[in-house]
C-alpha cells in the first residue's frame, strides 16, 4: 500500500485485502501477492 493510501480495501472472508491503485467501490479482478496475518496485499490482474 502507498503511503498516499490509494488502495482499495476488500474483505474476504474475514482478511483484509489492500489492492493499491484502486478506489472505493470499484470492481476489479485480483490476485493476492503478499499474505500478512491479519491482512493480504493484492495486484490487479
């Protein structure tokens, strides 16, 4: 995640996912790059 905090913020299943280079509300494909253990981060695919 920038630290400009332009990523979007999904939750699956209980873990959150940060995909940077998103907005609020916008539907995007992901994959998930990086699994914290609380969190993931993701890229659009």
């Amino acid at each position: 995640m920038s630290r400009r905090g332009d990523a979007g913020v999904a939750r699956i299943e209980g873990l959150i996912i940060f995909v940077p280079g998103t907005r609020p509300g916008q539907h995007v494909k992901i994959r998930i790059i990086k699994v914290g253990r609380n969190y993931a981060i993701a890229q659009v695919i």
